[in-house]
C-alpha cells in the first residue's frame, strides 16, 4: 500500500497458523451475549440516574435516544460507557442526568428491543470508556474444519492472547474512513462535523496501530520483546498511538515504528497537526476465564473476558473464519468496547 490512497484494508496478518476452518457468528442475537463489565456501580446518590439494561436487536445510540424521549431530556443528557452490537443480546449501563424533579421509574419503561432491569443514583455521568471491559458467551454455528486445528489455536489463544488489532468497524464499510481520513488530513477535503472528524482520525489512528503491530507478526516478533519497547503495567509491549511529540521507544522498537510511519507519511503527520498527542496501547489481548465446548460436532461455545477497547473479532480471528449473515450494514455493525 502506498501512502497516495488508502481505499481497502490490507490483509493483516495473524499470529497463528489458520485453522482453515469456518463458522457462522452472529445466526441468532443470543449467539452473541455481552455483559458489560463496570469500573463502578451506583452509589444511590447523585443528580445522574444509572440503568441497568439489557437489550436485544437494538443498537447503543437508538437506546441511548429512547431512554432520552422516555425521561423528556436532550440526547446529550444520556451517558454511556461503551457501543454495544446491534445482532446480539448485551447488558450495559447508561446515565440520565435528572437533576431536579421526582426520580421516574424507568423500570416499567416498555419496550420489545430493550429493559431496565434496575435504577439507582449516582454522582456522575457515564462517558465513553467508563467500563473495566465486557464478558462474552459466543456461540458459533455451523463449524466446518479441522477439530484438531481448531483446539490448537484456542489453546494457544487462551495461553499467548491475539494481536491487539481494531477490529474492521473502526474502519467503516470497506475500509472506507481510513481513506477519507487520509483526504481530510490531506485537505483535499474538508469535514465540519465534530463526530465525523473524530470518526475520521480514530480510523486513521487506529490504521498505522493495526500496521506496527502487522509488521511485528510478519517480522516474525509475536510472543517477543523488542530492544526499546515500552511495557504496559501487564507486562506487555505497546504500539503506538499516532500524535504530536516522540515516540517513546527506543532502539530497535523505536526504528519499526518510524519506519511504518514514514510509509504513512500523510497520516502520521497529519495526526500530529491535528492536535492528537502520542499515547500507547497494548500489541497483545488477552482473554481472561477463557472456555470453551462443543454441544453438538458442529456447535462450538466460547466464553472470555476483555479490556475495554480489546474487540471479540480479534480472538475469533485467530480461530478459525466467521461470517455474518447479510443482514449487517455499514450503520449497524458497531465495535464492542
């Protein structure tokens, strides 16, 4: 890929050998359970109100605007932590800020895609990234492969984690925010919207992270440490997140990372006009309480925690090859973080 345009996403290499082996994700909504892990509960007290919801077929922001009507405030008044998938069965927590009034009960709220399950106080609004992580029960129909090959790669998984990558949504349908955020950084276009602009440099950000961590799995560097790297507090080596300043890695670790940024010249630089500030992120995602089982010879049930940020695709990824039924859209298919 050159640095002229960017209009499809590279094959990203995985970490483990294929399994040549494929599945169905995603046939039913309660194939795809999320339990959203929080980094605290409500305390009973505060000018926010906190629900618990779980929702089925309904995507964050049609709840999120729902639970605004159904409360009578502004959009901007409904807090969340993370977006949650459309085609699944996910429980999550959102925040209203009622400062003043009677508390209304939004436990009897009815609706066919979503409920409260429970309401309490708190001090403070939900925003995005205000979660600890999300537990998953995936269900796979259909498996087709190797079962020796298959128990292989969910070992290895369960042992050495997967490739940190940002899963395909962060890019937009065909990797098409990645291209048109080259154009804007570029200024060959020009981009008014706020969230658009975020959605834009997220996926260019997010782009050369994929491409570091890609080079260190083609260069043979997966499971290693490089001279230079700078760990995280799981002992982990981190890649980059683009932006203004050095990177802070040194040695042989700081020479992969100006070398992908000098393919992406466009991006990088433009990241650090932007205004965005270097940051790190974890090269390695590793799944906690991971198990798995086989209710029939084609059925294969896995369960496993992640950080917040990490995506469900990337463990599935180094599995074996899941498809989607074609019902996803471009608007529906939403990251899990």
């Amino acid at each position: 890929m050159t640095d002229a345009q960017y209009t499809t996403l590279p094959p990203w290499p995985n970490a483990y050998p294929a399994s040549g082996a494929s599945a169905t994700l995603k046939l039913l909504n309660e194939d795809f359970i999320v339990t959203e892990l929080p980094l605290q509960l409500p305390s009973g007290e505060g000018e926010h109100l906190w629900l618990d919801i779980e929702k089925n077929g309904a995507n964050t922001a049609f709840v999120a605007q729902q639970l605004a009507e159904a409360a009578g405030v502004g959009d901007r008044d409904v807090g969340y932590a993370g977006l949650k998938d459309r085609y699944a069965i996910t429980r999550q927590w959102f925040s209203i800020y009622l400062p003043k009034g009677e508390t209304p009960d939004l436990t009897q709220l009815q609706h066919p895609e979503f409920k409260v399950l429970s309401q309490s106080r708190h001090v403070k609004k939900l925003r995005p990234g205000d979660l600890q992580g999300n537990r998953f029960r995936i269900v796979l129909r259909d498996v087709i492969g190797d079962r020796g090959a298959i128990e292989a790669n969910l070992k290895a998984v369960a042992a050495q984690g997967v490739p940190n990558y940002f899963g395909a949504q962060r890019f937009g349908h065909d990797g098409g925010n990645v291209e048109q955020g080259r154009a804007m950084l570029a200024r060959e276009i020009r981009v008014r919207n706020p969230k658009k602009k975020g959605i834009y440099l997220s996926a260019v950000r997010s782009f050369v992270f994929n491409e570091v961590l890609a080079l260190r799995i083609q260069q043979g560097l997966w499971g290693k440490t490089l001279p230079g790297d700078v760990m995280d507090d799981a002992g982990q080596p981190t890649g980059p997140l683009w932006g203004r300043g050095r990177v802070t890695t040194t040695d042989q670790a700081q020479a992969l990372e100006n070398g992908v940024a000098a393919r992406h010249a466009t991006l990088c630089d433009g990241m650090e006009h932007a205004g965005l500030d270097q940051e790190r992120r974890s090269l390695v995602a590793s799944p906690a309480g991971m198990s798995w089982e086989w209710p029939q010879a084609d059925r294969l049930v896995l369960t496993f925690s992640l950080p917040a940020g990490n995506y469900a695709t990337s463990v599935l990824n180094e599995i074996l090859r899941a498809t989607e039924p074609e019902r996803l859209t471009e608007n529906e298919a939403a990251p899990v973080e």
